[in-house]
C-alpha cells in the first residue's frame, strides 16, 4: 500500500479545520482522481503527502522517498531549455552526466517532445510546457507521482490530448498516481477510482470505482459523471447558509 | 503499423483503435493509438508555437541616437553663436574637441582614460566578488537579512565621497584610498540589486526546487542565483555607477601623492588652470565612458538573458 491515510487532519494557526478525518489507501500503480470543489484542502493534502507540509492529526504512510509532484502551471524555469528543466531534476538527484542526457532524451521522448529538448519555456505551448513538467516529474523517479490541477489552465482540445497521453504514460511507467482536479469529467475519464472530498473541512466523503466499461461505454460514463455531479453538488449546497 | 499522415477523418478513427475494432465500430469516444497521438501532438505543437522571427538590423537604433547628438551640439554650437557669454567661459563643441586633440596629441587623454577605466574595472570587480555571497548569504538567511537589510539600504543612500576624508586619513594619497571609496559605493548597490532579484522571484520556483529534492546549497545555486539574474544585472549595472562616480569624486578630491592621473585628475586640473576646455572635454570623456560601458557591456548581456527568457516582446528596448 503505497499510501495509507488514517484520520489525517490539518488545522492551521487560526483555527477552522482545513482537512479533518481523511482516510484513505492507495494501491500501487493505481490512479485515483481527487476530485472537490474549492476549499477542500485539496493542495493541502497533496502537500502532506509529498512531505511538504506535517499534519496536525492522524497518521500517513507515504513511500520513504518522497513523491514526484507537478502543479497547476508548469512552473519550468526560464533560464533554462526543456531538455536542461529535465537534466536539472537528475541532476538533483545526482545522477552523472552521461546518464542525465541519456535519461533525459527518452523522458522527452516519452512525453513526445524529442524535437523540442533545446526550446526555451515561453517557446513552448501551455500543451507543451505541462509535457516537459510531466518529463520533470518521471525523472525525479519516485514511484509515486502527485498532480496538483495539471491541466486545469489549458484549452480544451490540449486537455483532451494530455488525457490520452498522460494515460499512456501511466500505463507505460506503472507510476501511482493521485491526480486532483475540480472537473467531474477529467476524474472519470482518468481515475481508476474518483474520491469526492467534502469542503471545509475536506473529508473524503464518498468514492466511485471507474470501470473498463466506464471507459468503452459513454453513455455509461455519462451516468457516473451525472451522479458524481449530483454529489458534489449537494456537498456544495450544504454550505448556503 | 503504418497510418498514412493526416487522412480524412473517417479514415483516421478505425485506425485509431485498431486493437478494438468490435468497439470502435459503436458510436463512443476515440482513443488514439501511440503513433496516431505522436501526430495530433506535433500538429497541435506546431499550431500553437509562435512562428520564429528573423532578426534584422534596426537602423532607427544607431540613427535616432546619433541624430539626437548632433541635434545637441547644434544647439550648443547656437547658443555659442548667440554670444552670451564670454567664449572662455562657454567654449564651442569645437574648442573643445580641439582640446580633445590636444590631450590625445600630448598622451594625457589616453593615460587619464586608462588609469581611470583600470580602476574603475578593478573596483568593480572585487566588489562584485565580495557583494555577490554577501547578498545570496542575506536574501536567504532571514535573521541576517533583518539585522543588516536597514545598514546596506542605509549605505546605498550615503554618499560614497562622505568616505573620502576618512579614507585619506587611514590610507594616504594612495590608490587604496580610491579603491575603498569605490567599494563602499558599489557593494551596498550590488547587494541590494540581488536581494530585490531574490525577493522577486516567484514563490513556485522555491516549491519546485524543494520538490524536487535540492538541498539548500543547489536551491540557492542552481534556482535562486539564476531566476534572480535580471534583478542582480540592475544591480550590477548601478553598482558600476556607483563605482564610476565613487572613483571620479575620489579622483578629483585626491590629487598628490602616489595617485595616477585619471580622468577626475585631468579635470581638476582644469579647474586649477581655469581652462574652461579642458573641465568640458574631461566632463565629455567620463559621460562617453559611462555610456560606451553601458552600450558595450551591460546592454548586450541584458538583451541577451531576456531575450532567452522571453522578457523583451513588447519592451520599447
């Protein structure tokens, strides 16, 4: 079980609860989808388990390595090409020279990129940045990987692509990963299973197992977003007053 | 598995999910295949790159400047004409280019330039050396940075020529009195250039260096020092200012002694002979330093960072 999430809370300095009582397990090469609306301590969450931020309650097992993470904006620097943003994450890692061009060569030409290792960040598309930060986070070579909204900034036509390969990639890597998103449609197309979080405090208050035939049928599909919906919505409603 | 590049699009779907055709057969979403995805991605890429553009000699930077010149001295030339003032209070750009020629027939002119520029360079360099830890240790230690941020504020305000007095009385008429009232412009300058660089920088880029597992030393080498490049380069550019002025003012207050003979010298000794031509020429020679330096040095490292950070569309540079 590569995450374990028991009673896990985390309130901060003035007061309300940001997470209370999450628990959670993670499989192995699984792809779970966090899905909640805004206020759910989602980025929260995902920082406790990359180690970023302590919890205040509970306990978590986390791989001892630490996870791989990728955020919302592709956070590349600028200074550097998009071959040199992977190189720098092996680098890091202390990986030699030799290895690195190699190691870096095949994570770009993983994510489809081979032809623009030498591009700078503001060169590249949206599409094509988030691709180079997916490259980032393989090359840290953590088994975990944690995606904080990745593709929430691009149009819809990208986002549609990067689900596809973001799928292959998956599947080619046997990465587990948890990725967060407040779109219903981007956790069923992409989760094994979806874990709906409740807002302030966040709370995982019900989750849904997607299917292979969720995937082939999309009337199906159609039928889980519906109902997903549905509960997410009154999750939402509940805090009118 | 051969896909001929870009069919119709009926063509395309059933070789998209050629390992389920049974399915694919059934009106439901398409999910291309490797090959297939490697395409749509490249013509997507290609769609939403910016064309590359072609660089090409921009005229208007070297005529508009030139002609801005000689719109000046034009009106230097005029209001000479005018007769206002005595011509050896107010000489004519031609006097003083025929001074100009004078210096430079007699060697002044160019060993003035050389010993001013050496020092220049020479106290522009240690300080970068020593203000450039100084300022990493302080943008990324808090408590330093909070008891000594207010002094180096506080020093870049003071005047470097308050220090001259005193660096007479500990060092004499010496270069090393030059060089500490150079110092003690350019390093406060330097340091805050790269603290305000520091300060600047998106806070993402801390998240993604830790991330990503950089111990303190990487993160302040490999992501701070760089992503703070653009505010450390102002910092150097003032700091060169600083130094430049620094060394004239201690230049012209200190004469005598050990000292060679700079360009601050060359214009006190104008003073001492009241020889209006020789004040101007000196005055010309350090501001066509200033900007040559500018030009030569600065300008195209900073063109040359932002242009690979994509920072100059649009500037009016």
């Amino acid at each position: 079980m590569p995450v374990l999430l028991e009673n896990l809370g985390k309130t901060f300095d003035d007061g309300a609860p940001v997470l209370e009582d999450v628990n959670a397990s993670i499989g192995a090469g699984e792809f779970v989808a966090l899905l909640g609306a805004s206020g759910c301590g989602k980025s929260t969450l995902l920082n406790i388990i990359a180690g970023l931020e302590a919890p205040t309650a509970g306990a978590l097992e986390v791989p001892s390595d630490g996870a791989a993470f990728m955020f919302q904006d592709a956070a590349l620097f600028p200074w550097l090409t998009a071959r040199e943003n992977v190189e720098l994450a092996l680098t890091l890692r202390g990986v030699g020279k030799a290895e690195r061009r190699r190691t870096a060569g095949e994570l770009l030409d993983l994510v489809h990129l081979s032809g623009a290792g030498g591009k700078r960040p503001h060169e590249l598309s949206g599409g094509m940045r988030q691709r180079v930060a997916l490259a980032r986070a393989l090359a840290q070579d953590r088994p975990l990987l944690l995606m904080d909204e990745p593709f929430a900034a691009l149009d819809a036509i990208t986002r549609d692509l990067l689900h596809d390969e973001l799928e292959r990639v998956w599947q080619e890597t046997g990465r587990t990963i948890i990725f967060v998103t407040h779109n219903v449609s981007e956790a069923v197309r992409l989760g094994q299973r979806v874990l709906l979080l409740s807002s302030r405090p966040g709370r995982v208050v019900q989750e849904w197992q997607v299917t292979e035939e969720h995937r082939t049928n999309p009337g199906l599909a159609g039928q889980l977003t519906g109902a997903i919906t549905a509960r997410l919505r009154e999750e939402i409603r509940r805090h009118a007053h | 598995m051969p896909t001929s590049p870009t069919a119709a699009p009926e063509a395309a779907a059933p070789a998209a999910a050629p390992e389920a055709p049974t399915s694919a057969a059934r009106e439901e979403t398409v999910r291309p295949g490797v090959e297939d995805l490697r395409q749509l991605e490249a013509g997507l890429d290609s769609l939403q790159s910016a064309a590359a553009r072609t660089a090409r000699i921009d005229w208007s930077r070297v005529l508009l400047p030139v002609a801005a010149l000689a719109v000046l001295l034009l009106a230097w030339q005029a209001y000479v004409w005018l007769g206002i003032k005595r011509r050896d209070l107010v000489p004519g750009p031609l006097d003083v280019a025929g001074q100009l020629g004078a210096l430079w027939g007699e060697a002044t002119l160019q060993q003035a330039v050389a010993t001013s520029l050496q020092r220049g360079a020479a106290g522009f360099v240690i300080s970068v050396l020593i203000a450039t830890p100084l300022g990493l240790l302080l943008a990324q230690v808090a408590p330093l940075r909070r008891a000594f941020g207010p002094l180096i504020s506080g020093l870049q305000v003071l005047p470097s020529v308050a220090w001259v007095p005193a660096a007479i009385i500990w060092f004499g008429l010496s270069d090393a009195t030059v060089y500490f009232v150079v110092l003690m412009g350019a390093i406060p300058s330097i340091i805050n250039g790269l603290i305000s660089g520091v300060d600047q920088i998106p806070p993402q880029y801390r998240r993604v260096g830790s991330v990503l597992g950089a111990s303190r030393l990487a993160l302040t080498l490999r992501i701070i020092l760089p992503a703070a490049l653009p505010g450390y380069l102002g910092g150097l550019k003032q700091g060169w200012a600083f130094s430049w002025r620094s060394l004239m003012a201690a230049e012209i207050i200190t004469v005598g002694g050990s000292m060679g003979f700079g360009l601050g010298s060359l214009l006190n000794q104008g003073r001492d002979l009241a020889d209006m031509t020789v004040v101007l020429a000196a005055i010309l020679l350090i501001l066509a330093i200033g900007i040559l330096v500018e030009l030569l040095v600065f300008a195209p490292v900073e063109k040359h960072l932002l242009r690979r950070r994509g920072l100059l569309a649009g500037s009016t540079r």
